[in-house]
C-alpha cells in the first residue's frame, strides 16, 4: 500500500468489509505493552516494535497505587502483582545522621476501604516480566529502531533501520522521553505551521540520578528486609546537591536511586548525556562520587551506598536523567503519544508508570469505540477526547511530582516544604490523597472491577463507549 496524503476517504460502510483499524505501537516499555495488553483482549490487530535486541533489567522499582488496581484486575493479573510486591506505608524522611525526621504517611493509610487498593513496590523488571507474559511473542518485534513515518488518508507506513516495513491504520508513539515518533510527527507539524511553540523546546532538566537494585540480600546484610512492608527512606545531604532513597522489595532486593540537583553551570556539564542510553557505562563515575553517602538500613551496621553498590550486578546499575515536561501536542493525523513520550514526569512523585498505564487505557477505549474504516477526521477526533481524558491529571501529577521533589531538594523553600508537610493538618492530608487517587480508569470493553471503595473514581467519559457493529446491508428487492 502507498501511503498517500493527499487520499481521504468518501466511503460507503455498508458496502464494505467490516475491518478494525490496525494498532502499530512502537516501545515495548511499561506503557507500550500495557496497550498491547488491553488490545489483546478486543478484537482490535496490533504488532509492538521495540529499538532494543532485548530488554535490560535497568531501572530501581516502581510504585503502583489504587488508581491501576482496576486495571490489573480487569487483565486478571491483580493478585499475581500482589503477591511480588510490598506495601508502602509511609515515606520515611531521614538525614545524614542516619535519623528519621518524619514520616509522610497521608497517602497511605486506609487506602484499601478509601480507594479499593494499597500503595505498592514493585522492582522494574519483575513488573516488566509481569506484563510481557500478557502479550503474545508473534505481536513483539525486536531490534526495530523506526527511523521515519508516513501517513496519510488511507494508512500510516514505519520504516525501520533494518530496510523492513510495516503498515497499519493508527501508530502508538510509547517510545519514551526522546520518542522518535514524537520527533517525526514534530517535524510533520511544524512543517506545516502547526506545531505549538512550546513543544518544539528541548525537554528541560535539572536533575540526573544514579539507579540500581541489589542482589537479593539476607536480613543480616540489610536488616529492614525482616520487615512485611516496604522501607522507603529519602535522606537528604546535609551540604550537598543530592538526595538518595532505597526500598525494601518482596524479591530481597535492594532498590536504590541517587539524585543530584543540577545548577546552570553543572547542566551544561552533563547536557551531552541528552540523548544517552540508560546503562552502566555512564555510571562508572556517579558511583564514585557518592560511595560514602550514609543508608538507613535498619540495623546496628553502618552501611553506605557503596556498599549498596557493591551488592549490585553492573548491569543493574545505571544513571539517567530526571527530564520534566508535559507536552501539549499529543497527536497528528493518524499519530498519538502515551506515557513519557507525550508527559515526562519526575520519579519524585512515583507517579510516571501509573499515568502511562492509565493512558492505555483510556486510548485503548477510544480506539476500541472507532468506526469500522474510521477516516482521519474520526482518529483525530478520538485522539482528542483521550488528550482531553488525561492531560489534566498528568498536568496534576507533574505538579504533585514537582512538590514531592522539592522535599528533598535544596534551600529555604524546601525546607519550608518538608515543615509543611510534617505539620499538615489531617483534612488536607485526606483530600490531597482523594485528589491523588480519584482517577482510577477502567476498560470499557472489559467486566468492571467492582471492588468497593469509599472514595468514589472521577467520572470516566471513555467508559461508556462501546465497539461498533456492523451495519447490515440491506437485501435487494426480489422481482416476481
């Protein structure tokens, strides 16, 4: 098939072949798999591309709430996730005296009768290996790096850099902060003078951090690990630019971030990692630098993060950069964006992963709701709704993210923050928490997760969409 753009369609449904649209979603990370997930239970055709020959087990671990509960259930995978994980009940704030100042317990507690659902731990690549198991292998295509993309009135075209080519109808950028699926559409849009100024800004950063995860450890190598539920600690330097936190996971591992705050001067310094992979080869000198930072680990031992670091696969390990940015242009013609490709969000606020899933599902419904042979005008139409479904809470959890990174950043505001904080009132702490967990989306093309809750979910538009039906053709007249 050529893609042709100048083609639009005038067609006649009940003539034609009942045919949904075909799904290209390129990025086989958390979000991209979670669509291809919810796809796999409609009748919906779709293939996943990812750049990489194979997954790395990078990362620290990610942080899951009520709000993709119903989600996990839906897919029937809640209690599988329940079962690798560990609750969260608190933020545990600490210095470098190895003393723990206070504990942010507001978005915690009664979470399970308020929301229908904990906070929980989960190391990445667990949580990874739990979601890939949904997919079909024939659906994920591997070392698929797409350099450019073509769409049109009658389909979209990806070219990868192995000379292959695919087709479909809609393509999913879920290809992460510096998407090449953004990237092309960007270029296609400001061609055409249709691109929002502010969009075409570099992603803005601050901040990089040093990531990793343990081996599993023995509770006299870390003693909190004798505890159920996760110890989350963030230690704030005394007179330094960094914070670092670790976590206690139901694996025995360790999980272990470092952030440090960047100034212009130190921006410029690190601003050729940009484009960088996430791997160990960068780290090498982070590591160094930050060996002798004080951990709390529950025990009478004096551990560091060196030692953390000690305990660590070198492909465990990795440094990357805390980019931040909520785009506004999520979509073009036949294009859409999810997750980080379309809302970089700080880890600050453990709310990156969830937002990502969250996106799936609601462009999943949308999709799901497309006529049969939808033309361009009705895709673009569909990619509106979903941006308008979920760019306010990315735009809240940005700021929340924002707030939570201020806590362990540097100077008088921040220190006022973490007063504030330590010293809210109870009602402020219950609505910030409502605010934080009443988007909680669900498939509508999927049995409803009745789980009860106190807190009810936000009004959710895509759940009331269905597939469409195919229009019967009307039988021609008989002649006597």
């Amino acid at each position: 098939m050529e893609i042709n753009p100048a083609i639009t369609f005038q067609h006649d449904r009940k003539v034609m072949h009942a045919k949904r649209p075909k799904v290209l979603i390129v990025g086989a990370g958390l979000g991209g798999l979670t669509l291809g997930a919810i796809l796999q239970k409609s009748d919906i055709p779709y293939e996943i591309f990812e750049r990489a020959s194979q997954v790395k087990p990078l990362g620290s671990c990610v942080a899951l709430n009520a709000t993709v509960a119903p989600l996990m259930r839906q897919l029937g995978i809640y209690d599988e996730f329940v079962a690798m994980t560990k609750v969260i009940p608190s933020i545990q704030i600490g210095n470098e005296n190895r003393e723990v100042e206070f504990a942010m317990t507001a978005y915690f507690e009664e979470a399970t009768e308020r929301f229908g659902a904990e906070s929980r731990v989960i190391s990445r690549p667990a949580l990874y290996d739990l979601f890939l198991k949904q997919v079909p292998k024939e659906r994920l295509h591997m070392s698929k790096k797409v350099l450019t993309t073509k769409q049109g009135g009658n389909g979209i075209l990806i070219r990868c850099s192995d000379g292959t080519e695919y087709e479909g109808d809609i393509l999913v950028g879920a290809d992460g902060a510096h998407s090449a699926i953004r990237q092309n559409l960007y270029a296609e849009l400001k061609s055409q003078n249709k691109l929002i100024p502010s969009d075409d800004a570099a992603l803005p950063f601050n901040t990089i951090s040093l990531v990793g995860q343990t081996r599993p450890l023995t509770t006299e190598e870390f003693p909190f690990l004798k505890k159920e539920e996760c110890q989350f600690v963030r230690i704030v330097g005394n007179d330094k630019p960094f914070a670092w936190s670790t976590f206690t996971t139901k694996q025995q591992r360790i999980c272990y971030s470092v952030v440090q705050f960047l100034d212009e001067e130190s921006s410029k310094l690190h601003d050729s990692f940009r484009n960088s992979e996430w791997g160990p080869e960068a780290a090498g000198a982070m590591c160094d630098e930050v060996r002798h930072f004080p951990v709390i680990s529950g025990g009478d031992k004096i551990t560091t993060i060196g030692d953390l670091i000690d305990l660590t696969p070198k492909e465990y390990i990795s440094k990357v950069m805390l980019e931040e940015k909520v785009f506004q242009t999520w979509y073009g013609g036949r294009t859409v964006l999810m997750g980080d490709a379309c809302h970089k969000l700080s880890p600050a606020g453990g709310a990156g992963a969830g937002n990502a899933l969250q996106d799936a599902v609601v462009l999943a419904n949308y999709i799901n709701a497309l006529p049969l042979h939808p033309v361009v005008e009705e895709i673009e139409a569909a990619f509106e709704a979903y941006k308008t479904d979920r760019i306010e809470w990315c735009e809240k959890a940005y700021a929340t993210s924002k707030m939570l990174q201020s806590v362990v950043d540097k100077g008088i505001k921040p220190m006022l923050v973490r007063f504030m904080m330590k010293n809210m009132p109870e009602f402020m702490k219950r609505r910030a928490a409502e605010q934080m967990y009443s988007s909680r989306p669900q498939v509508a093309f999927l049995p409803l997760d009745e789980t009860p809750a106190s807190v009810k979910p936000t009004h959710q538009r895509s759940l009331n969409l269905r597939a469409p039906v195919e229009e019967e053709v009307e039988a021609p007249a008989k002649t006597i």
